[in-house]
C-alpha cells in the first residue's frame, strides 16, 4: 500500500509538471523565429541599401581632387679640378615647383618653373653668389596629353615635356634636358612582358622664321621591352633612332651671362659705365664648319638594356648602351657606357664608365658635368645615395675622367636635397 501511495505521488507530480515544460519549450520556439524573422529584416535592409550605394551617382570631385602640387630643393657643393688644378669650387642651389593637372579622364596637363643660370637646357642650378642676389626663374615644363579611350596604353603628350623615351643612362641626354615637340608613347603589359613604343616629332631651333622646311627639327622612334625572366629577374631590351634635319649647317647657340659692369674711358676722357657680358658658344665638342655652324648631321641610332637581379642580401642591375652617329662624313661617331649599381634598405649606389667620342651626340644636350660637360670625353662615374629621412636625401658623385683636350677632369658633387 505504502507503496503504491508512493508511486501514485511521483506520477501525479510528473503530470502536473508536463503542461509547464510544453509551454516552455513552445515559448523558446516562438523566440527563436522571431530572432531569424528580424535579422532577414535587417539582411533585406542592408541589400537595399548597397542597390542604392551602386546606382547612386558619383560625388564629382572638387578641384584639389584634380591637382597635384610637387617639388624639389636641393643644396650642393661643387669642386671641379683639371690637370691637379681646382678650377671651380662654389655652392650652388636648385629648385623646382610644378602643377600637375588630371583635366578629366582623358586629359593631364603640367607646368612647372626651375631656377637656372642662364636658358641652358642641361642644368637649373644657380651659383650662391653676387651678394644675396634674387635669383632667376624659368618655364621648365609645359604640357598636355591626351589617354585614347579606344586604345588601351596609348597617351599623346605636345609641348615642354619630361624626356618621353625609356633609358637607362644619361649617355645621350642630360637629365634635365625637357625637349619640345609632340609624342605619341605606348606602354602595354602582357603576360610575361611589357611593351614600349614612342613615336615622337620635335623642335630643336627656328632657323628660319619664312621657310620651315629648314628648321632644325628630330623625328624620333623607339621599340622596347620589359621581360620577367622570373620572380627576382627583370631584363630590359630597347633601341631607337633620333635623326636630326637641317642640322648641318645651322648655326651652334650661344650663351650669354651677365658678369657686372665696369668704367671705361673714352677718347675724350670722358668716364663711361658699360655691361659686362660673357658670350660662349655652346658647340661643347661637336665638330664646327669655322663658321660658328655644325659641321656634320646627326642621325644617332641606339641600342641600350639593363638586368635588375631582386634576388639575394642585396639587389643590383647591370645596364649598358651605345649609340652611333649614322650620318654621313662623321669620323668620331661612337658613343659606349657600361655600369653597374645596387640598393640596399637606405643606401643606393651605381657606377658607370663611359666613351663619347666628338660628334657621337649633340653637346650642347650632353650630361653637362661629365668631363666638363658635352662630348670628346671618357671616364668613370661613382654616385652614392642615402636616405636620411623620408623625403630628404644626400648624395655624393665623383667623376674621374679626361675631356676632349686629354686633361684630366675631376669633378666632386656633394647634394643635400628634399621632395615635397
């Protein structure tokens, strides 16, 4: 009896305890679909909103978008020594500020103003001198350039522009050298290379302002590649031919520098102050005809290529060009450069030795402190550069090397310089 009294206990609690554990559980089942009904609102809310995002129009940018305000300084020591002699040793300044506009998704456009000695087209720096004197400024860049839409890679640039061709030296041209003219450059990337072509037309001297057809012009063409030869290999290849017309006969600039004024006397006693001016002409090696004209034609053919090696401790390149005057008549008509150089976290490094004979390239365009400046020069180039800060570097360049007259030239660069 006691037993059964017992059981019947037990199963009359257990009953009255079911109807709470069904509504229990129909009560957490009742919240779980709520929780995954409000989180599909909230999915559905935020699908909306992206389909909104896509087809709402762009915010159209303000003008500061567009433009881009860059430039240079940079301080310099110069010590220049012929034959064991110094015969330069000066400070000297550069800088340099431009504006560089994208006009719409076609359209780029750039200027930008350069200090400079005189209208020289190979050097913008100016000599610290002549009593805290204001220094001059020049126009150093003028620009527009059209992207085709049809055409992927292909870009028009017309006026003073940024050496348009790919290099890997300064053999043929300084490096502030901005030539004038139109060119058309293609730059495409394929699988395992990158091709490059430049087609350019440009303007060296108005030789005569009623007949055009003799103006000293230069048609310029150039074919080049960028191959992967693997993860750490890169190897550029690339000639090109930069004949000049009408050169031959036309008359070498001069440059002239103001250098004070001085008292003279005339034949009446009477004291008379006049300008000092220094007049030199600016053939700087090439051939003259004794008239203060070229000589020779330049048709300069070109075959040029680097090897950038990533792999290891510290990545290092190999490069070389060579050029040679094509035109007719002309005995020192070769120009060579060979060179190495490397880059290790800060510090950069390169050397080159190089020949250039005479009339193997215009002078007045060659790199203006190699062996004096422009041609008939040979030696060896050493250039060390290290990074201070971001932005802000100094470097040191010596050359060794002996000019057109067998004198040794030796030439010692000390920058400090900063970008901004």
């Amino acid at each position: 009896m006691k037993k059964n009294f017992v059981y019947g206990i037990v199963l009359g609690i257990a009953a009255s305890a079911l109807p709470g554990f069904a509504a229990e559980e129909v009560d957490e089942t009742t919240a779980l679909r709520e929780q995954v009904r409000l989180q599909q609102q909230q999915l559905e809310a935020i699908g909306k909103r992206l389909d909104e995002i896509e087809t709402a129009p762009a915010a159209e940018k303000s003008w500061a978008d567009h433009i881009a305000i860059k430039g240079d300084i940079r301080a310099r020591f110069e010590n220049v020594g012929i034959d064991d002699t110094t015969t330069k040793s000066r400070l000297r300044a550069r800088a340099r500020i431009g504006v560089y506009a994208d006009v719409n998704d076609r359209v780029f456009a750039g200027a930008r103003l350069a200090t400079g000695s005189d209208e020289s087209p190979t050097s913008t720096n100016q000599s610290l001198e002549d009593f805290a004197n204001k220094r001059a400024v020049w126009l150093d860049l003028m620009y527009m350039g059209y992207t085709f839409e049809k055409i992927d890679g292909l870009q028009a640039v017309v006026g003073k522009m940024k050496q348009p061709w790919e290099q890997v030296s300064d053999l043929m041209y300084d490096s502030d050298v901005n030539p004038e003219g139109l060119n058309f450059g293609y730059e495409k990337e394929f699988d395992a290379f990158t091709l490059i072509a430049n087609l350019g037309y440009f303007s060296w001297q108005d030789k005569v302002s009623d007949n055009p057809a003799t103006d000293a012009i230069m048609g310029a063409g150039q074919l080049a590649a960028k191959v992967d030869l693997g993860e750490h290999l890169t190897w550029t290849l690339g000639g090109g031919a930069f004949v000049y017309d009408n050169i031959a006969g036309t008359e070498i600039p001069v440059s002239e520098s103001d250098n004070g004024t001085t008292t003279i006397t005339d034949d009446n006693g009477d004291a008379q102050t006049v300008q000092i001016v220094k007049t030199k002409t600016l053939s700087n090696g090439n051939t003259e005809d004794g008239n203060g004209n070229w000589q020779y034609g330049y048709g300069l053919i070109e075959g040029f290529t680097k090897l950038d090696i990533k792999n290891g401790v510290v990545p290092f390149y190999l490069y070389g060009d060579y050029i040679v005057n094509a035109a007719d008549g002309v005995d020192e008509d070769t120009a060579w450069l060979v060179g190495a150089g490397l880059k290790y976290k800060k510090l950069g490094f390169n050397y080159n030795y190089r020949d250039l004979e005479a009339d193997a390239v215009i002078g007045l365009l060659a790199d203006s402190d190699f062996s004096g400046g422009g041609t008939g020069g040979k030696g060896h180039k050493f250039q060390l550069k290290y990074a201070l800060l971001k932005n802000w570097s100094a470097g040191l360049t010596y050359f060794i090397t002996e000019n057109r007259s067998a004198a040794d030239v030796n030439t010692f660069l000390a920058d400090l310089a900063v970008k901004f």
